[in-house]
C-alpha cells in the first residue's frame, strides 16, 4: 500500500515537473522569436545584412558540379542549420548560380 502512494506521488511529481518545465522552454521560445523579429526589422531599417558564412564558395563549388545532395550536406557543416533549412537555402542559391 505504501510502495504504490509513493509510486503515484512520483509519476504525479514527474507529470507537474514536465509540464512546468515545458511551459517555460515555449515561453522562451516567444521571447526568442520575438526578439529575432526585432532584430531582423534594426537590420533591416539600417541596411545591415549578414555576412555570408565562410566555405560558401565550396557549396557554389558543388553546385556547379551539380552535386546538390553535397551542397546541402556542406552548407549544413558550415552554417550548423537543419535539414530543411540548408535545402531552402542551396535551393535559393541554386536559383541565383551563374551559368
């Protein structure tokens, strides 16, 4: 009898932990997003834009040599982005590439 109070008190005691921490981890997340809005808005009022990382001409590179898979593998090695986010970015690059 007491083994199982003390089990429920521990799954109820993880379940308001869990909950509580990711209350906080999405509030976070707004705070973020809402201060990345407001980032892009000053750069874009003062004309500042990003640097482009460096090893970019390798993606170009591999572009070029029509090795898309590669480039997006290589533009995600150097910029740290995910999976879906390197092919919107190697896909846009693809569309501006010089002939």
């Amino acid at each position: 009898m007491n083994t199982v109070f003390l089990l429920v008190m521990l799954v109820a005691t993880a379940g308001w932990i869990t909950s509580t921490v990711t209350l906080r981890v999405q509030s976070l997340q707004r705070k973020a997003d809402l201060m990345e809005r407001r980032l892009a808005l000053l750069l874009d009022h003062f004309g500042i834009e990003e640097p482009e990382p460096a090893g970019m001409d390798e993606v170009r590179a591999l572009l070029r040599a029509n090795r898309t898979i590669s480039a997006i593998k290589e533009y995600r090695r150097i910029t740290g982005a995910g999976l879906a986010e390197a092919k919107l970015a190697v896909e846009a690059l693809e569309l501006t590439k010089q002939p």
